[in-house]
C-alpha cells in the first residue's frame, strides 16, 4: 500500500528534530536534545499538530504542496517552531 503522504508521521517528526539538531555545533547537541526530549515529554501532541497542519496544506492541492515536506519547509516552519520554542541563546548557531 502506497503512502498517502511523503513522509509518515514517524519520518517527519525524525526528520524535523535531525534538522534542527544539525544547526547546532556538535558540543551543544546533546543539551538541545534534551531540551527537544522535554517539549515532547510536556507536549507530546507539539510536532503531531504541525504534521497534520502540513498534511491538510499538502491535500488542499496547491501548486507546491509537494514542496510542503522537503527540508527547507520544514526548516521554514515546524524546524523555526522548535527554534523559538527551546532554542534559547544557543538558537542558529551555525547560520
């Protein structure tokens, strides 16, 4: 059975947590880590909410909700969530 969306809620709450880990230096990773581990321990609906947000965009059939579920819309919204929600002064370290 073929899945109905690119990514299963499961591959998009991975890959959105890997991306927002990847834009921290390596010393600060596990800190932000447990900063992540502790948003879903409190809110553990947090990423399910924004998944179904993209869903319902990807199936309102806009001219780029393909793009919805690729890595820069993830960075532009759920990754930027999570920046502003626990990112605190270590936030975009990289960029």
């Amino acid at each position: 059975m073929a899945k109905k969306y690119p990514l299963t809620y499961e591959e998009y709450e991975k890959r959105v947590i890997e991306l927002f880990i990847e834009s921290y230096p390596i010393e600060y990773q596990e800190i932000i880590m447990d900063r992540v581990n502790n948003l879903l321990n409190e809110d553990p609906y947090f990423i399910k909410f924004l998944y179904n947000q993209d869903c319902k965009y990807y199936d309102g059939n806009a001219s780029n909700a393909k793009m919805i579920f690729e890595d820069g819309a993830l960075k532009s919204c759920p990754v930027y969530n999570l920046e502003l929600l626990i990112g605190g002064e270590l936030g975009c370290a990289n960029r």
